[in-house]
C-alpha cells in the first residue's frame, strides 16, 4: 500500500460475484467492532483473484484456495495465516448464507519470534526532542509532522497501539477527566486509559494549535483527534515515514522490513519501563501483571507476561531486587510436590 495511507482503501470497490457478500461481511464485522482495515487489503487481493480466474457462480472450492496459495511466495507465514483465517471466516459467512464454500484449516501459527526494541530512557527522551525540532523545507498542507510530536508521547504515555491512536476522535479524549477512551482496538475491548499531567498538557498545546487552522468542523466530537494541516487524518504509513526521519536523526539505527525499531516499539517500551518502575516502588512484578494487561488491553495474561521476560533482560538488578524483598515468602528448602493428574 503507498504512503497515501489505509484510509483510502475505500477508494476500492469490489466487483467480483463475491462483492456484494463482501461489503455485507465487513458491514457486519464493522457491527461487531473489528476495524476494516485489514479485511479491505486482504479482501482486494481475493477479489482480484476470483476476476482473474473468472469465478462466475459464489462457491469457493478448495482447489481454488489451493491455486491461490500458489501465487503468494512472498507472504510471510503471519501474513499467509491472517489472510486464511480470514477467507475461512468469509467461507463460514457463505455457507450461512446458503452457499457451499470450502473452509480451510488454518495453518500451524510457526510465527518468528520478533524480540521488540525497548528504548532507553535517554532515547525516548531524544525521540521527543527531535520530533519537536525537525522543520519541513517547504510549506506542504498534507504533512502529518505536524501531529506527530503529540502523537508519539502518546503512544509512549499510554501505550497505546498506532491504529488506536491515529482512529481516536475529539469525544474519546477527555482532558477535563485526564483520560482517553480507546473504541477501535485489536482485540473489540473498549477500555479507559488515565493520562498524567504532562500528557494532558501536550494534548491541550496540540487540541489548541489544530484548532486555529482554518478548518471546518476541526473540533467537532465525531472528528478525527489527529490531523494534518488540510484536515486530513493521519494513517500507519504517515506516522511510520515521520518515525523513521525522528530515528535517523537521533542515531537509532533502523533496520527495515519490520525487524525495527518500529513505531510499536514505543508500546513495548512503556509496558516495560512501566514494570521497572512499579518494581522500584516496590510492587509485587506479578501484581502488576493485571493491572498492566487490563492497561494495554490484552485479552490474556499470556501477552503481557512477555514483558516480564524483557524486564529481566534488561533490568536484572531491578528484578533481583523485586525478588529479594519477596523471597521469605517461601523458605528456601520447600519442597512442592504437583500431581499432573488433577
């Protein structure tokens, strides 16, 4: 997809015979809270297919599955299982609907372990300042740069995701409440984010800068919070391109094709300096960990525990401290006998 952003993919329109069930399945999953982003790529790429091989009756079989397998040897394994977990789902909707389809297993989720970046406390203090200083040549109306300094403390301050960001309206932030209510997330759970002082106070000096573009309806409750000068709203590729001039100029090497830093990275840093700092106040690490699921709006501990691990690795000695000030709770030579059979 080009640099003009997701948004635009509704620009598409689908015009294979599954195209009305399509717009029907989205409008439904739409319904349901998932955002459509993903399913608008992965739907255009099928919907090219069926054109292609001149599909004339809505009945997908498994040997077409099979063709279409063929033809992506570049898809990664997580792309390959996102895009047949979602042509399963399509196929189930189909067979709903009356009309036989096959339903394909999903493949075995043999991801690569990404290792995230966690910034430190002196690079993410040197993001910020580069991202307030960098001044554009010339004059361009379509440039997000101009929300990207709010936005990337708040994707460190909140941890949020950059789609829950960049999808935020003027009636999800409450600053009067200092806190911000995430509707789109990855996972259909709404939640409650607190921001502090300094968060909200960025938030106000941005909300009143964006306010004095000559713009309509710029401060209406259903208006995107994060815009460019033309009004625009910004998109993932936006924030990205911007991310990686900001990384540049702070000497953070980037490495490309997703292996990072990446602009989520700044999620996976607050979890984990959020872990240290609660360890130095003294907190039990696995009390935290709910707190901190509920927070990042995980739907299992399981996600949130992988912070742990990075908070180990890279604070051993805050983590060597969490662990003496609880280690008289067991005495040393306890032994536990588990029976595996309950």
């Amino acid at each position: 997809m080009n640099r003009k952003g997701e948004h635009f993919m509704n620009d598409y329109i689908f015009r294979s015979v599954f195209a009305p069930y399509i717009n029907q399945f989205m409008v439904a999953k739409e319904t349901m809270g998932f955002g459509l982003i993903k399913f608008r790529v992965i739907f255009k790429e099928f919907d090219q297919f069926f054109i292609a091989e001149k599909v004339n009756e809505p009945f997908i079989t498994q040997s077409l599955i099979v063709k279409w397998r063929a033809t992506r040897v570049n898809d990664s394994n997580r792309t390959i299982y996102d895009k047949y977990s979602i042509i399963s789902q399509f196929a189930k909707y189909m067979n709903h609907l009356g009309y036989p389809c096959y339903v394909t297993r999903l493949p075995k989720r043999n991801f690569e372990d990404f290792i995230p970046y966690v910034f430190s406390d002196e690079q993410i203090l040197n993001i910020f300042r580069v991202s307030d200083s960098i001044i554009m040549s010339q004059r361009n109306m379509e440039s997000k740069l101009f929300a990207i300094p709010a936005l990337l403390r708040l994707l460190y301050n909140a941890g949020l995701r950059v789609s829950e960001a960049i999808f935020l309206k003027n009636n999800d932030i409450d600053l009067e409440r200092s806190r911000i209510v995430i509707k789109k997330t990855k996972n259909q759970q709404q939640r409650l984010i607190p921001i502090n002082t300094s968060m909200e106070r960025v938030l106000r000096q941005y909300q009143e800068a964006r306010n004095r573009l000559p713009l309509l309806n710029t401060n209406d409750p259903d208006s995107y919070f994060f815009i460019s000068p033309s009004g625009r709203p910004l998109t993932k590729n936006n924030v990205y391109f911007w991310f990686k001039i900001v990384l540049k100029q702070c000497g953070i090497p980037h490495v490309g094709k997703n292996r990072g830093p990446r602009v989520h990275d700044l999620r996976h840093t607050c979890a984990v300096h959020s872990l240290r700092e609660q360890v130095k106040a003294g907190a039990d690490i696995y009390c935290v960990l709910p707190i901190l699921s509920v927070f990042l709006g995980h739907r299992t501990l399981v996600g949130t525990e992988h912070y742990v691990r990075l908070t180990q690795e890279m604070f051993p000695d805050i983590i060597k401290m969490e662990q003496s000030i609880s280690s008289f709770v067991f005495p040393s030579n306890l032994q536990i006998t588990i029976d595996y059979e309950k």
